[in-house]
C-alpha cells in the first residue's frame, strides 16, 4: 500500500462534507481504490469489487451505502491503519450527517385535549404521555430520527371553543389551547432530530390534518386553525407552496395545487444521504358534494347542520341542551362518515397524479427514490388482514394506476394513514405497495381491532440503499408497556 500525499487533495480531509466531494479529491489514488474494496469486504459486504467505470461515482455510491449501513466510523480507522490518513479523516468527517439509516418516525392520533392519555411518574409527577416519546427521542439510545410524519388527529376538539368565541365576537377565555399544545410538543421533538445539512428540522415535519382537527362550526372554515396553528409554524402541511413555501430551503421542493374545490394537495422532494424521498400530503377529511344518506334517511348534510348546532351548545358547556336525538345524530354522522371515509373525488387525485408527475418525476422512477402517500384515513382496510379498498379509495386506485396505467409501477410504495387507533400493516395486490395503519402513541386505544392491540403504539421506519442502488426499508413497531416504549415487531416493508 501507498501512503496518500498532502498533494493527493484540493482541499485538507476535514472539510469534506458528502461522499462526492471526497471522492473527487482522492479517486485518482489507484492504491486506496483497492484498499476501499478490501476494507469493504472485512466490513461484511463482500459484493464490493474494483470498479470498472466512473471512479468517482463508484467510490461515493461505497461511502454511501458504507454509511446506510452505519459502517462509515469502521471504514475510517480502517483505511487509517491501511495507510491512508487522509482519506480516513475525510471518511471521519462524514459520519455525524452520513452514518446510520434514514429514519422516519410515524404518529398519529395523538389526540391533545381531554383524552390524551396522563402518565404518573416514579417521582410521584403528572405529566402528558407525549413527554415519555420525549424522553424516549432524548435518551441514551440516540433515536434521532431525519423525518417525522404525523397521520392526522393532532387534537379532540380543534380548538372549537375558542373558535365559536371568536366566530360570535366574545372574548377568548382561559381554556388551553390543543394546537398550541401540539406546537410546544412538535418544537419539542424538532430539537431531538438530526442534522441533515442546511434543511432545519422544522421542515422535515411533515403534518396532515385528521378529522378531529377541523372545526366543523359550518363556517367553510374548517381546518382555520389548524393551518393557523401547524402550518404557519413552518412544518409541512398540505398547504405548503399556498404561503410561499416553495424554494425557502435547499435541499427540498415543495409543490401545492388544488382541485376544482379547492382541496389542497402538497407534495414534497428531499435527497437525504443519497435516498430521494417523496412525500404526499393527501386530505381525507373534506366531506363536502353529494354525500351519502344516514341510516335515518337524511342527507349527512342535514345531519351534520344539527351536529353544527350541537358543537356550538359544546363549545359553550351547554351539553345539557344537547337533545338525545341529535347526539344520536352526532353518532350516526360519526359511523356513516366512518364507514364512506376517505369521501376523496377522483379529480382531486388527478392533483394527486399530476403533482407527483412534476416533483417525483415520471415513470420509470429512480431505483433510490422511495414514495409515501400521508393520509390520516386509510385508503385500504388495514385490520382484519384484508386488502379490501375503503370506499371511496378506489379513487386512488384509478389515478395512481397500481398496474399498466403507469407501466407496472405504482405510483407510491408506502400508504401511511392512522384514524383508527389500531396498527396493522397490508400488503396491496401490486407487490412492492403496503398499507400502514398506526396505532395512537398517546390516546384511546381501539378496543375491538383485530388483531387486539397491545397498548399505545408509533412506528419506526428506517430506509437504506442496496448494492444495486435500490430502496430497502422496515417498520419497527414501538409500543408502550405501562412504564417505558418498546420495541415490537420488525417487517421489511421495501
């Protein structure tokens, strides 16, 4: 072996900040080419030959799949006892951003107000569940995810209270705020996340609304105060480009556009330690057009002009004005809506498509982008292990094309949805496409879901690149068994 040179690089080791760069300053070493491959193969990826191409590429493709794999710190005091100093405080300075897989932690549900769930400590203190994933993100395991995606239902009760106060010009009283609760425990777990360049992490959260945050006050204003709340607070929402948010970082695009009704859509592109990540941000919770009759045999727009009524005596304590037959109303609405959700036009996934086709790109994909539709419904029956299409999600189907519409490709790989405080997971007929249904981290869980959940839940995906270049990923399931978060199951799910 050969010692590299101070005059074998542009620039001294330290300063290297991705794989390309280090690459372009040492590929022309033909001796560390050859240390690189034997290096890689006492790592355990015996796959690794001499390339035959494109040096530069072939050596920033093996720094980074070396540091998906979380072997970037090994190859460094490797290639430091193989002679070439430099070359290992290059590799050395890479791995606090480019060592470990991507990791996207998945919430729903978490339901701040009067049924997110209240711990008690050892000390003998109350505090909110939500503080245990806290301490959980900020604890000696180091789980600092690159993404954090929350399936909808960040609250009970969307602020309505204070919403119908403010709707009749009274004064806001001292009832506290869920949104603002959800702000204070998202800039809360922001903190807790990893460095991923010049991207903040605040626009690494991406957030769609649920059907308990919107404020059904019969205003056409539904999802006020969430957008106030959530979104103007800078995490991504549907909403993203509507506020100009396009092209404010590097690092990511950003794209929103409505349909005929004005449903937005955001879909958003990063490429994080070579992955190329696309997100959806979809609405399932606009129940507006022609909606279906309730078991009554009233149009759910007249039901839901009675619950109007109903939230209003709601959001005054007024409960004993509630009428026994409009809370039965109330319960109807819930199961109808329910059993029709997502009530999604097949425009509004014409956006869908047409979107994605300018962020994502157009078929064939690229082999290290992986594609994630965030809906706070499911598109697909989750439990029961069927793959039945929710009524409604047909919709999807037809725009995103599972089969030849678009070659044989589908449109996503992962369906991430929450809304039904179970977690269950399903593989679609289209093979490389699932369905992921998380269970609530912080509230009331289901308690007629099959399979029978086994408490609180959130989900852990970890993304990695093959040797052919292609997304690998798996779900790890965390659950709460009355004292700390652990780990459940593990399935590969890319």
């Amino acid at each position: 072996m050969v010692q590299s040179e101070p005059g074998d690089m542009t620039f001294p080791g330290s300063s290297m900040s991705n794989p390309r760069e280090v690459a372009e300053n040492f590929s022309a070493v033909r001796e560390l080419r050859q240390a690189v491959v034997d290096t890689a193969h006492k790592l355990g990826m015996r796959w690794v030959s001499y390339p035959r191409g494109d040096d530069v590429e072939w050596l920033a493709k093996i720094l980074t799949l070396i540091g998906l794999r979380g072997k970037m710190r090994s190859m460094a005091c490797a290639m430091e006892r193989a002679g070439f100093p430099d070359f290992a405080r290059a590799v050395q300075s890479l791995a606090e951003e480019w060592e470990g897989p991507v990791r996207i932690l998945h919430f729903s549900d978490i339901h701040f107000g009067p049924h997110h769930h209240k711990l008690t400590t050892p000390s003998g203190r109350h505090e909110l569940m939500s503080a245990s994933i806290i301490d959980w993100l900020e604890g000696p395991t180091a789980h600092r995810p690159d993404f954090v995606v929350i399936s909808g239902d960040l609250t009970w009760q969307a602020d309505v209270r204070q919403r119908w106060r403010t709707a009749h010009g009274l004064p806001l009283d001292d009832s506290p705020s869920e949104f603002g609760a959800v702000v204070e425990f998202l800039n809360r777990v922001s903190r807790s996340m990893r460095s991923v360049g010049n991207l903040v992490p605040h626009r690494r959260i991406l957030v769609v609304p649920g059907n308990h945050d919107a404020a059904w006050l019969g205003d056409a204003q539904e999802f006020q105060s969430f957008q106030n709340a959530v979104h103007k607070t800078k995490f991504v929402t549907p909403y993203t480009a509507r506020y100009k948010f396009t092209d404010l970082e590097p690092g990511m695009v950003a794209k929103t556009r409505s349909d005929a009704d004005g449903v937005p859509v955001g879909v958003v592109k990063y490429n994080i330690r070579g992955v190329e990540l696309v997100f959806a941000l979809v609405m399932t919770d606009f129940y507006e057009g022609s909606l279906p009759a309730s078991p009554r045999g009233q149009s759910l727009a007249e039901v839901h002009e009675r619950v109007c009524k109903a939230r209003e005596l709601a959001a005054r304590n007024e409960w004993a004005s509630i009428t026994e037959d409009e809370l039965k109303e109330a319960i109807e609405l819930v199961e109808v809506l329910g059993r029709h959700s997502p009530l999604i036009s097949a425009s509004y996934f014409g956006s869908v498509t047409r979107l994605m086709g300018n962020v994502a790109g157009h078929m064939p994909f690229p082999s290290n982008q992986v594609r994630f539709c965030v809906s706070h419904a499911p598109m697909v029956q989750v439990l029961g292990a069927t793959s039945d299409v929710v009524a409604g999600g047909h919709s999807l189907y037809r725009a995103c094309g599972w089969a030849s519409d678009n070659g044989g490709e589908p449109m996503f790989n992962a369906l991430l949805s929450g809304h039904l405080h179970a977690s269950g997971t399903v593989r679609l007929t289209h093979p490389g496409v699932i369905a992921i249904s998380q269970g609530t981290a912080t509230s009331i869980v289901h308690p007629y879901a099959y399979p029978p959940q086994r408490g609180n839940s959130f989900g852990e995906i970890t993304l990695g690149l093959n040797e052919e270049w292609r997304v690998v990923g798996r779900l790890i399931e965390w659950r709460w068994d009355g004292l700390t978060w652990q780990q459940g199951g593990r399935k590969k799910i890319i």
